[in-house]
C-alpha cells in the first residue's frame, strides 16, 4: 500500500541538499532519530526500521491515534516506517537488502547485541563498501564503560551536567531538557555528513562512531574546563559567570526579563543609566576579568534595581542603550511569538484521522526557502513500498507479511499495535 505522503516527500527531497541520498535507521528513542530528522530535514530519504511494537516514544504523551505520541511527533518527521522481525533471518535479509542500497546506516543499539542480530559494521561494510556505518553509542568502543546502557538521565549524571546543576544551586540536577540524547544527536548529523564529504573524494564509506558521554564531555569542556586547561592548574574548573547562582532571568514589576550585558561600554553605559556611580568606580567590576570573578555579587547588586521598574520600561531602555535584553517567553508563547510568526516558523499539517497537528519548522534555510516537513510515518505505513524498492518480489514480500516477520500499516492495526506494545515492552531490540 503506497502511502498519500509520499510523492509529497519525494517532491520535496528533489529539492534539498541531501535529495537522493538514502538513510537506514535502526534508531529508537530519541538520540538516533533526532540524528536521523536533521538529515531527513537536509532531504534525505529517511527509512525507519522498526519491530511489531514500533519505537517506545510513539506511546510517550499525548495522542489523538495510537502510535502517534507527542514524544513521537517530535522527532520522526521526513521519514518512512518499515517494520520488520530481525530475530528472524528472513527479517535480516530482507534489511541487508536495504543497506545494499543505502548511503548510511545509523543504530543506537548497544555493540554487543550487533553480532548476535546479523549487522556488525564489518558484515554491512563488506557487502556495501560505499555505506557510512554510524554507531550511535552510550560510550566509546576500548574504555571501560562500553557497552553500558546510557539514556539521558545517565549521561547527565555522568558529563557534568548534574555537578554544574550542583554548582550552581547547591543541588546536584539534570537540565530539564533531554539534552545529552539531542547534543549528541546533532554532532552524530555532523559526523554523518563529513563521512559523506569524505566518501565523494575516496569512493568509500566508514564506520563512525558517536558516543554520548564522551560528546557530552566535550560539550561541557568547552567553558568549564577553565583553568584546568594548564598544567599546573590556575584556578578551579568550571566558568564563574554561567555558574553564579544569581545567573537568572531578573524579576520585573510585572515580569522577568533576559538581560545580558558583556562589554565594558556595556557595563558602563547602564551603570550610568541606573545612576549607579558605586558599581562604576567599583574595582571589582572595572573590566571583564574583574567581573567575572565577582560576577555573582554584580548579579545579585543588578537584580536589585531591575525589580524596580516594569518589563517594558527596562526593554525601552536596554534597547536604547544597545544591550541585548529581551522579556523571558513561556513555552506556550512561543506558539503566539510575533517574530516565529513573521519568519513562518511553525507548520500546520492536517491529517485525516488526528485532524490538524502544529510542528516546529526546520529552523534553516537554502537561499531563503525553509524546507517542508511531512507528516512522521505510521508504524510499518511504507513497509510494502520499501520492500519493493530493495528488489523483493511480490510473492517474497506477501511472505514476510504472512509470517509476520514484516508488516504493512492499515489504519484498522492502530488500537492492535497499541496493546502489543503494553503486553510485550520488554521485546523491544
């Protein structure tokens, strides 16, 4: 059954940087197929490989139709599903088929299990030599931590995250955002597309390897590293002014306000707006150096005077002086913001069995045009189509179907594939 979102899609892809390169995700949760998205995003034609019971997000939050949860919604758009059985060898050669054809391939199942399921990168290289192989993994191969489970809560306990969290407010914590799993998924998309650049010049492909707690680290590392950058150290590590515990948006009358001044003529400048010849003569303020070491006090000193006045006095003000400020925006008012409105950020696409579904776009552009998003595929909706496309006869593919190695979407499934997934989680690869 060919799926109405498809010759939208490949209208689309026809269009973008990534148009006629071909993506197999194995990927699950959030770190891989946020990967994958961006280079469905770029236009590549993204095959998500799934079992029976489909990628957990899709019954993680809200839903107007099962299978197709928030969480879901989120990270899977530009793709299509194809649900095959990989403890069955017939499942395993009919996705083999697939990589013979693919540009990249893209897991994040643990490297032990690789072997056992028929998709070790040197079996997948050997038969298609031009393929990228992207390991998407919790550790790096060769340390002692490979091969452990890693979700985000781990790597946030583990990179720094949970310290800065310490740090900063006196209580070990995770950034309220997934941020391992989405950080490492952009610098896999990154990696994923040199490997391809490097490819167009040699003629063949490579395994890349894309552990989160090692890019984690280097995230953090970039500021916080500080004075452990020498040897001996000078000083502690971590950078004072993105840990002082006064770091925050400044209360208002009315509201809260972002304000970040930086330059000295920044700092000078609204020292003499608010009147305030103290912080101006004051030595621990006189240049960036000084600030940052004290910067907790000039936060706590500034915080002071902001709660005096209105949020739309200080952004008359800041705007004057030419320091960047701007009143702190909810996460639902970002669905109503004037500027993402101009820009034509969000999308709307209508679906005829769960109505109208609002999207965040993709946030780039290519000579001024934005791309388009496609609805995120059913579980198994393009199974049939993909299958065909790999060689697969008719006769091959009615018998995957039948066996139920393979499965092909019909709207009468959804109720089905939602009580599959409560009864067999633990089967989930």
């Amino acid at each position: 059954m060919t799926s109405p979102h498809v010759p939208v899609i490949l209208w689309v892809l026809s269009m973008l940087p990534l148009s006629g390169v071909k993506v197999v995700d194995l990927g699950s949760v959030l770190m891989a197929p946020y990967a994958s998205q961006w280079l469905g995003d770029l236009g590549a034609d993204v095959i998500k490989v799934e079992t029976a019971i489909g990628d957990s997000t899709r019954y993680t939050g809200p839903a107007a139709e099962p299978g197709m949860a928030a969480m879901f919604l989120g990270s899977n758009r530009n793709k299509r599903s194809i649900v095959l059985d990989l403890r069955d060898p017939l499942g395993v050669a009919a996705l083999l088929k697939l990589v013979d054809s693919a540009d990249v391939f893209i897991h994040n199942i643990r490297p032990q299990k690789l072997e056992k399921l028929g998709i070790a990168p040197e079996k997948l290289m050997l038969r298609n030599p031009r393929l990228v192989y992207a390991g998407l993994h919790g550790f790096g191969e060769g340390g002692r931590y490979a091969g452990r489970p890693a979700y985000d809560d781990i790597i946030q306990g583990m990179c720094g995250n949970a310290d800065l969290m310490l740090r900063q407010t006196g209580k070990p914590g995770y950034l309220p955002t997934v941020s391992a799993d989405k950080t490492s998924g952009l610098v896999a998309a990154i990696a994923i597309l040199a490997a391809i650049t490097a490819r167009e010049r040699t003629g063949r492909g490579g395994f890349v390897e894309i552990p989160m707690f090692e890019t984690m680290v280097a995230f953090n590392l970039v500021e916080h590293l500080y004075g452990g950058h020498f040897e001996p150290t000078r000083g502690q590590s971590g950078y004072p002014r993105a840990l002082a515990s006064t770091r925050a948006p400044f209360s208002t009358l009315d509201g809260f306000i972002s304000v970040m001044p930086y330059t000295d003529s920044h700092w000078i400048d609204l020292f003499r707006e608010l009147d305030a010849n103290d912080l101006e003569d004051d030595a621990r303020f006189q240049d960036i150096a000084a600030r940052t070491e004290n910067i907790a006090l000039l936060y706590d000193r500034l915080a002071a005077l902001i709660s005096k006045r209105s949020t739309s006095d200080w952004v008359e003000i800041f705007d004057r002086l030419d320091i960047p400020a701007a009143e702190v925006i909810s996460l639902e008012g970002l669905m109503q913001d004037g500027h993402l409105e101009d820009t034509g950020f969000f999308s709307a696409l209508r679906d005829e069995n769960m109505g109208e579904l609002r999207f965040p776009g993709v946030p780039i552009r290519f000579d001024g045009v934005r791309p388009d998003i496609c609805m995120p595929p059913r579980l198994g909706e393009h199974t049939t189509q993909i299958l065909e496309e790999a060689g697969l006869s008719a006769t091959e593919i009615q018998q995957l179907i039948s066996s139920g190695t393979a499965r092909q979407y019909t709207s009468a499934r959804g109720d089905e594939s939602n009580e599959q997934y409560r009864q067999n989680r633990s089967t989930i690869i």
